[in-house]
C-alpha cells in the first residue's frame, strides 16, 4: 500500500477576507493528504461536467486553460444582491454549488481539443461534514475545520485527485483526515470512478 505523502503549509495568517458587509479575521492551515491518479479519463469527465457526481461541493476555485486561461473565483459576492436576498436562506454558502456553475466550466473546456490544464478546488458543503462525521461515529469538533477540500488537477496528461481539510487553527488530531480520506475513496468508488494511488 502506498504511503501516504503530507504537505503542511500555512496559509494567510491575520489575513481580512471581505464578503458584502462581514469581515472575518482567520489563521488557516491547510493539510494536502491523499493522491489520486484518474484511470478512466472520459468517465470522469462526464461524471465530473455532465453527472451530478461532485454537486455535493462548493466551488473555490477553477483555472482552466484552453485556447485562452479563464480563472473563477467561486466566491459570493454579497454586493451583488439587494439587501432583502442577502439571507442565509437565500445564500447559505460563501462558495457557489457546483451544480449552479459546472455548466459554464463545461463549455469552456468541451470543443475539438483537448485542454492544457485544468484545476478545480472543491469545498464539500457544510452540512454534509456533520453528517460525514455523524457517520463515522466521531466526536471530533468539526467547529474546529474550515472545509473539507478536494482538489481535481489536470496537467494535459494525466487528472489526479487531492484531499486535503482547512482548519481555523492547528490541530495535533489526524482522524478529521483519515475520514476524509476513506470517505473520498469510498464515494469515488461508488460512483464507478476508478483511481490509482500515488
């Protein structure tokens, strides 16, 4: 069984993120733990652009390069909307779903060639980390995480599929990444999408 390869890298300490009228001030560390390598490229473009396999996340961040590179911050912009839709009700997430914005990723990367590169760094959606680790019978706080992050790259030869989880402060506890981890493998599994470790 492969070993499993940490990187550890500390993100945007005392760093200000503006969303509409909030402020929040975060110390992030972000942990990268397993890697994958897609083995059937077309099933998992189809069930990455066209199924509804990853609408369980939120969006962060796409780079996709084709002819020109486009570049989505899947932030909110709380501006956008008039006071009366700046609801949890009507936006109940800092990222946008997949399933609201992988129609646009689609068309930019669907033609007669094939990409240069593509990223894709999906957050899972909040309410699903709870019922992840209800599951999984942990007691872990997940108050403690930020996001549980799955991160697709494709450098025009190969796709391969990071975990990795962001937390408001650093943790001495691994089990947060070991559910992730078998949760990942097993749901990617599930929906017939086959992998190798590296």
């Amino acid at each position: 069984m492969a070993q499993k390869r940490h990187k550890f890298e500390r993100l945007n300490e005392s760093r200000n993120y503006v969303r509409g009228a909030y402020e929040i001030h975060t110390l992030t560390w972000r942990i990268s733990m397993l890697a994958l390598q897609v083995t059937s490229m077309k099933h998992f473009m189809n069930r990455l652009l066209a199924g509804d396999a990853f609408d369980i996340f939120l969006l962060e961040e796409a780079v996709i390069s084709t002819s020109n590179t486009y570049t989505i911050d899947g932030h909110i912009n709380i501006d956008f909307f008039p006071m009366e839709e700046r609801t949890s009700e009507r936006l109940p997430y800092e990222f946008q779903p997949w399933s609201e914005i992988k129609g646009l990723c689609f068309n930019l990367i669907k033609g007669r060639h094939t990409p240069l590169f593509f990223k894709f760094v999906f957050h899972l959606k909040p309410e699903k980390i709870a019922s992840l680790f209800s599951h999984a019978q942990s007691t872990f706080d997940t108050s403690l995480l930020k996001a549980l992050v799955l991160t697709v790259k494709y450098d025009g030869s190969r796709a391969v599929i990071t975990t990795g989880s962001s937390c408001h402060t650093f943790i001495m506890d691994r089990e947060p990444d070991m559910i992730w981890d078998q949760a990942v493998t097993g749901y990617l599994s599930e929906k017939g999408i086959t992998y190798e470790n590296l």
